[in-house]
C-alpha cells in the first residue's frame, strides 16, 4: 500500500483521502488473491467463495468438454 501511494502526487488531504479509498476498495473488492483461490477479500467475507469456485469449475468443464467436441470432430474431417 504504501509504494502504491508513494506513486502518486498527493498536493491535498482530501487527495490523499481519496486515493486511499480507492485503493483499499480495489484491493478488497477487485483484485484477486492467489493466496485465496484467485478470489477477492469480498467474496470471501460475504460467503460467495464456494459459489465462485464452482461456476469456475463449472466452466472449465463445459470448455474442455467443447474443446474436445471440436477437436474430434475435425479429426473425424480429416
């Protein structure tokens, strides 16, 4: 937090203020955490994570069955 702020050229206060508050928003409800499955800090304190985790898995399983789909199809093409 502290190189992030150390970035910008905060003439003010309530500059400051402001940049903080956006900082801490991103960091706690946009950025994902690798130490927390690639979800935010929000999504954890809410209780979305199994849910997010599972439409994750949901998707992958749905591309890769595609995928397959695909691929066997333009093998039988060939």
């Amino acid at each position: 937090m502290k190189s992030q702020i150390l970035l910008n050229n905060d003439y003010l206060p309530f500059e400051l203020q402001e940049h903080l508050k956006k900082l801490v928003s991103y960091y706690n409800h946009e950025r994902y955490h690798e130490a927390l499955n690639n979800l935010t800090p929000a999504d954890l304190f809410y209780g979305q994570g199994e849910k997010i985790l599972e439409l994750r898995e949901t998707i992958k399983r749905n591309t890769l069955a595609m995928r397959c789909l695909l691929y066997t199809s333009d093998a039988a093409d060939e």
